[in-house]
C-alpha cells in the first residue's frame, strides 16, 4: 500500500525543492525580481490631470499609476495638439497620442498607460519647441 503514494510524494518534494530554489524568503535581501522604477523627474507630482494655460502645462511633470489614465484639460484660449515624444514621430508613449487635438475648453484622455517606458515625454505637436508645452508622465 505504502507505494501507492510514492509518485505523489516524490512529485510535492520536488515541487517544494523548485520553490525554494526560484523564490527567496522574507528578509533574504535578495534583489531578484522586477527592477525599481526610474526615479520620476524632480517636481514630479501624482496626479491624473494636467491643465494647459498661457501656453504653458501644469504641472509639466507628473506621476500616474501603471494602467491609469492622465486628463488634458486646455484652459487656453487656443487650440493645442498634444502628443508623445519624439516630435514628430510620437513614438515613445502612444498612450499620449489618443489626446491629440484639443480645442478651447475641451478636455481629453490619454489611452490607459501601460507603457513599457517608466518616463514618457510629451509635448505640443503644432509648437514642438515650446518649453512650456513640455512635460512628462511618470508610469509606476
């Protein structure tokens, strides 16, 4: 009888062996697994919302969580185009790319950030040069 229930032994033994040879126990100091996320620019705030006046964005710098959507409200008087970096491919985050136009007064979402970059720049694809339509998302 006792035979019986040898493969299912042997089969938790070697099961409990992988476990401890993948994984680390609490406190090991061990570092294995993800890597941290990059340090979010200085000034970074969290926030889900960034609002454009005076041609300029506030806060330029901001910080979301991974799969979060970012608001773009424009309290300009004039139309803005917003777009993910690099100016003109908007290749880096196309999360941003779903803003795109926005007239006065409108507001508009980027697609959930799921991005696999931990910085996405953004800026305004009709005045790609203006520092203050400039900023950065960090996703965490």
């Amino acid at each position: 009888m006792r035979n019986r229930h040898w493969p299912v032994a042997a089969a938790l033994t070697a099961a409990a062996a992988f476990a401890i040879a993948c994984g680390s126990s609490p406190g090991s100091g061990s570092t294995s697994g993800p890597s941290s996320p990059a340090t979010a620019p200085s000034g970074a705030v969290a926030t889900q919302t960034i609002t454009i006046s005076n041609n300029t964005v506030s806060p330029k710098n901001i910080i979301a969580a991974r799969g979060s959507q970012v608001t773009f409200v424009n309290s300009d008087t004039v139309s803005h185009n917003m777009f993910s970096d690099p100016h003109p491919d908007h290749t880096d985050c196309p999360e941003i790319n779903a803003v795109g136009f926005l007239a006065p007064g409108q507001t508009r979402r980027t697609d959930n950030m799921i991005t696999n970059r931990t910085v996405c720049g953004f800026h305004d694809h009709d005045l790609p040069n203006v520092a203050g339509l400039q900023g950065s998302i960090t996703i965490q």
